[in-house]
C-alpha cells in the first residue's frame, strides 16, 4: 500500500541547473514537514519511467516529476495503474500539463500542492505501447517533434526552431489513413491527426475544445488536405477557432481508434516523438492518480461540474 507522506522527486538535469536547485529545495521544505523524501534523478531518456515504476512498486505515494511534459510523459509511464500519484513541478520550457490544469508555476506553490492539493483519477491514452496524459499526433506535427529532438541549438539559438514547423510544412505530403473509429470508417487524405485527452495543445491552440480528461473518451481530430496550402488554411482557421467545422475536418469522440496507414506517419505523444504511427491508439480510463489544486484550471474541467474527488 502506498505512503501519502512519501515522495520520490524524478528530476531531469537536462532542463539546466534551475531543476537541481528547486528540487533539492522542494525536497528539503517536504522533509521539514515530515515527509519521506528521495531524489531521482535521470541519466537517459526513458530513465524516468523506469525510476518513477520502481518508487511506485515499492510503495511510495507520490511521483513528482520535475521538469516539462516530456519528464511528465516519462513518469506517468512508468505510474499508470499502480496506487501512487502524479504531481509535477513545472520547470520545462512550455508546461501544458500545468497551465492546463492550474498548477501553479512558481516551485512553491507546486510543491505546496502536496499537502494542499486533492487527488483526482484521470483517463489517459495509450497509442501502441506507449501512454499519454494530454494528447497525440500524427503527421506533420509528429514530423516537427522530431525534427526539434534531433536538432541542437547553435549559432542561431531558438530562432533555429522556429523555422522547423515552417520547413517541415513547405515540404508537407499527406497521408493515406484508414481509421476505425469506435467501430466506424474513416478514410482521408491526412496532413494531421491529434487525440486529445485535454484541450490544451502547444501551450496555445485547442485543436480539441471539448476534450477532458475524465470523460472516459478521447477526441479525435483529423485535419485533410493535399499540402502546404491547406496546412495554411487549417492553421488560421484553428486560431480562429472555427477548424472544427472546416471543410473536410473530421471531429469524432472515441474510446478506440484502429489505424492503417500508407508510408512514413510520424508519431509523437505529449511532445515526445515516439516512432511510426500506432496501429491502435485507445482511452484507458480513469487509469491514473494525479494531484491537483482543490480549484483546477477550467481549462480542462469546466465550472458547473465535478472537478476533484477526494480521498
């Protein structure tokens, strides 16, 4: 059985020196507060699924990742179906999972969450193997995250990234997709497909609107199209926020997605690229334990509905 007062604090170094330096102070407040603490820190990617299964397995109550969605991605990997629970110090670069559900961004107020915060089961999805807390895509966006994980930053820093979704899109080819939905066909010429488990994508757009995290669904939203041009047109109209009911956009809400598709599909998971297009990609509900502000973001729990359960 899980201790509520025990926590193993999953640290990426990777994300600079701040991350050291606010875990080991989250770690030292908890301690004065009478909690069992240990620090893990990764050494390699995956590394944090592994570390935050064996903190789990051997009853630890609480798995903090420290660090961005990626870290998030790796811990929740490693938690799903176990007793213990997810937090999140945000100190990555975009922190969806964070602004999504109110979370807040100062180190203090995150760990406070500990002692302060409500435990809620949440759904997630799994594409072949491999978990998600927030969302999945295929396609040009999946083509994008890798690109940026095996570029590094030179001479020309961040600007070097900005131009990858441009490039990446100027040279964009669709995909021949054949998708089962919940037991009903889809077939489209494809310049994108995103799941949404929450609302928030990128930080900035929500290409699922209606997507929440407990609902026992994922939203589904494919984005059709011969090029460059139609990527154009997509985006405005998502900043728009009128894609759903674009031309040939297809929105479905769906437990299971089966997937066929021809050539290269580019897959990520919560940012993460993760290889080639799943042949399946399902909602597992309320399969994980995170914790929360008593009052979360209506991001992704609108006001008027359950937003915690206790206990």
């Amino acid at each position: 059985m899980a201790s509520e007062r025990s926590a193993a604090l999953v640290v990426n170094p990777n994300t600079g020196r701040r991350t050291a330096a606010a875990a080991g102070w989250a770690a030292a407040w908890l301690k004065q507060r009478g909690w069992s603490i240990r620090l893990a820190p990764t050494e390699r990617p995956g590394h944090a699924t592994v570390l935050a299964r064996r903190a789990a397995g051997e009853g630890v109550g609480v798995i903090v990742a420290c660090g961005g969605d990626g870290t998030l991605n790796e811990v929740v990997n490693g938690v799903v179906g176990t007793e213990a629970a997810v937090a999140m110090l945000p100190l990555g670069t975009t922190n969806v999972w964070s602004r999504c559900t109110g979370i807040p961004r100062d180190v203090a107020g995150a760990v406070r969450l500990l002692e302060e915060g409500v435990r809620k089961q949440v759904d997630v999805g799994l594409a072949g193997e491999r978990y998600f807390l927030q969302m999945a895509g295929m396609g040009w966006d999946g083509e994008v995250v890798r690109r940026m994980g095996g570029a590094r930053k030179g001479r020309w820093g961040l600007a070097k990234y900005a131009l990858i979704p441009v490039r990446t899109g100027w040279n964009l080819r669709p995909l021949a997709v054949d998708m089962r939905v919940d037991g009903e066909e889809l077939r489209q010429r494809a310049l994108m497909a995103v799941w949404g488990n929450t609302p928030l994508y990128g930080n900035m757009f929500l290409l699922t609107p209606q997507a929440r995290a407990d609902d026992g669904l994922l939203d589904l939203c494919v984005f059709p199209g011969e090029g460059r041009r139609d990527l154009l047109r997509h985006l405005f109209n998502v900043l728009l926020h009128r894609h759903e009911c674009s031309r040939g956009v297809a929105s479905r809400r769906a437990r299971e997605v089966l997937l066929r598709v021809e050539g290269a599909a580019p897959f990520q998971v919560d940012g993460e690229y993760v290889g080639q297009a799943p042949e399946r990609v399902a909602v597992v509900p309320r399969a994980l334990t995170v914790l929360l502000p008593a009052s979360p973001s209506r991001a992704c729990w609108p006001p008027g509905e359950p937003a915690v359960e206790r206990g």
